[in-house]
C-alpha cells in the first residue's frame, strides 16, 4: 500500500482567483478598465460569499491607497 499525503486535494483551489487575475489584468489598462467598470458587480459578488471578488477588491484598495492620487484623481475614481 502507497503512502497517503494528508489533506491533499485535487480540487484547484486557486482557479477561481487566477481566473480573475486574468479578466482583470492590472498591468494593461485594458485589465484595469474592465475592473472598475465592473467594481460593483464584484461588490455584489463579495456580499454573495465570493472570496476571490473579496481579494480582488481589497487589492483594488491597497493599489487606490498607495497610489499616491490627488483628490481629484480620486474624486474620478469614485464617479466611474
């Protein structure tokens, strides 16, 4: 009999994550516009459970935070 590995799993549980990472791609603005043009869907999705959207967002956040935008490129951010 072979050796079992404890709490191995053949479930991809980054799946979900990279395919996000993907769709919104942060380093093309196609990727970033997409993003913020779907930031309340993901909103929404972060309310029904989803954990990747929950990353996705507070990544979003710490990007926005540490950015270093004037007031009125974040006024700009909050109307899109």
């Amino acid at each position: 009999m072979g050796a079992e590995i404890i709490g191995a799993t053949k479930i991809d549980l980054q799946a979900g994550e990279r395919r996000l990472s993907e769709r919104y791609a942060s380093d093309s603005a196609v990727g970033v516009r997409l993003l913020l043009s779907e930031y309340h869907a993901l909103q929404e999705r972060q309310y029904q459970g989803d954990t990747d959207a929950i990353i996705l967002l507070a990544d979003l956040e710490t990007a926005i935070n540490t950015a270093g935008l004037t007031d009125r490129q974040r006024q700009a951010l909050d109307l899109v």
